[in-house]
C-alpha cells in the first residue's frame, strides 16, 4: 500500500504545521528542522522555574511546567492557534507526546497517577468540537503511560474569552466555575492539571482550589506554552 499513500502524497502532501514546507516520510505534524529549534523551556528539569512562582502566595502546587516559550508571531503561536481555531486537533497530541516523553524521566513529574485537561464549557465545547488541552493530555497520556480523566472536573460556567484581560480581570472571569463530580475517584491522587497556554494562572489557580478539597490530593501543573520568560 505504500504507493497509494506516495500517490495521495502528491495531491495532497503533508506540510509542517510550523514552516509550511513538505513533510518527509518520518516527519508527523511538525519538520525535523522546525521541531529542533522550537523554543523549549525545559522548566521541568527545574523545581522553581517562571511557571511555578507565578503560583506562589496563590496556591499549592507540587510542580509546574510548561514545554515551549509563546510569543507574539512565533511559531508556537501559530502552532497553539492551529490547535484551537483550525481544527488541527493533531498538534495538540503530537507535542502532548514529545513533552510526555521528557515528563517521564524527571522525579518532578514520574509519580503523577492521572492526567486532568482543564475543560471547557459544555457550549464552547459543541461549538469547537473538541478541548485543545483534552488533545495535548492524550499525547501526554500516549506517552507517559497514564491515563486521562475528562469527567471529575468540569467548567459549570461559561466565560469570556481571557486573551485581553488584565491579571485581575482573567482572576474574576474565572472564579468558581469549576467543579468535581467524583471527588472520591481523585482521593489521594498526585494530578496533573494541563492546559494550553499559561500567562497569569488564573484559570489553573481556579482549578486548583476545586481539586484542593480532596483529601489527600497533590497537584502539578503543564501546559503546551507560556508567555513567561
């Protein structure tokens, strides 16, 4: 069957999400070349790191991550904007997979029992069609080997977009719109809240002062990016 994929190739060939130039037969999503020189973070091979002190004074985490550096007009815009407006449901799990894959080996994140994609809005979601952060927790998943939980954390109220609110603003907009529906499922556990861009917080703190109710509970923290430097 190889030559009727290289024949669909030619009508329809892949391109990387990033450049824009033809995928080769080992590439998925994103080139070698672009995948290289994305602006990786590594604040997972650190316990305090830019993304973890933005939660200081605020709230409990174990850990916090994020895998790229987001910045107006760079690729990981492009790619992030993919994801979420273009239906490129793909990008979300492929750099869910990479990052998994570098998760895996640090003491920070490799007792983490269940993956938590911050949820969106039953209307928001019906309108999309799918969670950008539910794409990158299954790559997390596929690679990490552990499994995601859509159900125990829900959004009960719809929001405005945060992208041109001040810290304060995003804080109010997202103040007690999340709730558990199976408390018990998550006692104990040590849970990774992901999302997809991290700038002030404001959504994971709300998150997490749901997810704090549980007994016995510890929370980290990932997402694709963040505008923190």
């Amino acid at each position: 069957m190889f030559w009727l994929e290289d024949f669909i190739s030619l009508i329809y060939p892949k391109i990387c999400a990033c450049c824009g130039n033809s995928l080769w037969k080992h590439e998925e999503v994103i080139c070698d070349f672009c995948g290289f020189h994305l602006p990786k973070t590594n604040f997972h091979l650190e316990k305090v790191n830019p993304v973890s002190r933005i939660f200081w004074g605020r709230i409990d985490v174990e850990n916090a991550a994020a895998y790229l550096y987001f910045n107006k007009g760079n690729k990981v815009q492009r790619l992030v904007h993919l994801l979420k407006y273009k239906g490129r449901k793909d990008i979300g799990i492929f750099l869910g997979k990479q990052y998994g894959l570098q998760l895996r080996k640090t003491s920070f994140f490799d007792t983490v029992q269940i993956i938590l994609p911050v949820p969106l809005h039953k209307k928001k979601y019906m309108k999309r069609g799918y969670n950008q952060s539910e794409q990158f927790a299954e790559g997390l998943s596929a690679s990490m080997q552990i499994p995601v939980d859509i159900h125990s954390l829900i959004r009960t109220k719809a929001t405005e977009t945060q992208t041109r609110k001040s810290r304060f603003k995003r804080w109010q907009n997202v103040n007690e719109i999340f709730s558990l529906t199976d408390p018990e499922k998550l006692h104990g556990q040590h849970l990774m809240l992901v999302d997809d861009v991290i700038t002030t917080g404001a959504t994971l703190e709300s998150c997490i002062q749901v997810l704090q109710k549980i007994p016995e509970v510890k929370i980290s923290v990932a997402s694709i990016a963040t505008a923190l430097l």
